[in-house]
C-alpha cells in the first residue's frame, strides 16, 4: 500500500491548472441549485453510479416527480455545468461520469463498471460515494495500462508506482468536458505526462503525483451528497 503524503500547494496549482473554481467543488456544486433540482441531479449521478441506463423518457419523468420542467432543469444543470445532455434529453455527462467510452474505466464496490469523464473524475468517484474503487486507463502517450485501487476507509494502491495525472487545461472558457476533461489524464510515468505537454503546447498545466491527484478529486467531489 502507498502513504499518501498530500501538498496542499500542488494540490491549489492542479485546481488552478485545471480551471476548476471554488464553486465546483464539493457541496458548493449544488449550492446554486433549488431542492428539486438538488434532488433531480442527485437521481441522475445515482443512475450513473449504478450503471443503470439512462433515457430521455425516464430523466423527464424523473424531472417531473420533483416538480420540474424537464428541459428547464436540464437547461439549468447544464448552465453550472454539472450535468448535459444530448439534443434528446439523455445525460450523457454527468461529472464525474460520461455515457461513452473515455478510457478510463471504474469498478464501484466490486459491482457496478462506470466510466468516468477523466482522471481526477476518476478519482472523485470514490469519496464521492464513500465506496471503494478500481480504475483502469491507459497513458494516452505510451498506451501502458495504469491501475489504481482507492478505499476511503483504508487508502489507496496504484501501479506502475511511478504514474501520474496531468492536471491541465485546453482553454479556460466554457464547460469542463471541453476544457480540461482531455487533458486530465494518468501517465505511466512523470517523465511520460512532461513529453506530452512537450508535443500538445496547446495544453497548460503540470503533472502531479497519484497521491495529489486522490486529493484533488477529494477535493471536487468529497460531500458532493451533504445538504447545506
């Protein structure tokens, strides 16, 4: 098992680098939306999370159980970037998780396969639902497999013990999943996530350690259910 010695510092710089604000954050996610949209937006992660397929048809009766207009409230989620959907009204992102194949894979309590939007969302998933993971991704410049086991209740593992994340971001405006969702991605190796920067200056940003990146996603998604 890997000590997890986290720095605030990188941890502040990965936030920044990844153009991810105070308000996406935590319970601070949620703070700008009314109970019934909490409460539609917290049914549409759950869906995710139990890989339970999603459609138009049951989103907006899920919508309307708790009082809303269905494309109102996915205009609004969609507004703070929380959850979006396609032009018929099926989420398919819904941070931390993504309805396609972004190659990063995640096992939930040993049950559920997901697919997370990136690495750090990767990461998130964890504290977010307070239940041991597994991730499986690949270094998109080596193609190497990189595998990481994180438990709120007893730590994390990951192999290679020299990977990385690449906490960056493509442009600085707009949604996430336009921004910083491709860049945020693990690497074998430090060395590996530096080369990349080297071959994408379109991209700003850093790599940081495992153990930094399990904080930022802690950071981004720990509490995310909490009321208040």
């Amino acid at each position: 098992m890997s000590t997890v010695d986290l720095s605030n510092t990188a941890v502040q710089e990965a936030l920044r680098s990844a153009s991810i604000p105070a308000e996406r954050r935590g319970k601070a996610r949620t703070a700008r939306l009314s109970q019934a949209e909490r409460e539609f937006y917290f049914w549409i992660l759950r869906r995710f999370a139990a890989a339970s397929p999603l459609d138009s048809d049951c989103t907006r009766a899920a919508a309307r159980r708790v009082g809303l207009e269905p494309d109102v409230a996915l205009v609004a989620l969609a507004r703070h970037d929380l959850v979006h959907a396609d032009e018929g009204g099926r989420p398919v992102v819904a941070y931390p998780f993504s309805s396609e194949a972004r190659g990063h894979r995640v096992l939930i309590a040993g049950r559920h396969r997901v697919q997370a939007m990136c690495a750090i969302d990767a990461l998130g998933i964890a504290p977010m639902l307070e239940m041991p993971i597994e991730i499986v991704s690949r270094d998109p410049l080596s193609g190497g497999e990189v595998w990481v086991r994180l438990d709120p209740a007893e730590g994390a593992w990951w192999e290679p013990s020299e990977a990385a994340v690449l906490a960056g971001s493509a442009c600085c405006e707009g949604p996430s999943f336009r921004g910083c969702c491709e860049v945020l991605n693990f690497f074998e190796t430090r060395d590996n996530a530096v080369l990349y920067l080297h071959e994408h200056p379109e991209i700003a940003g850093s790599p940081i350690s495992i153990p930094d990146a399990i904080e930022v996603g802690r950071v981004v998604f720990g509490g995310v259910f909490e009321e208040g």
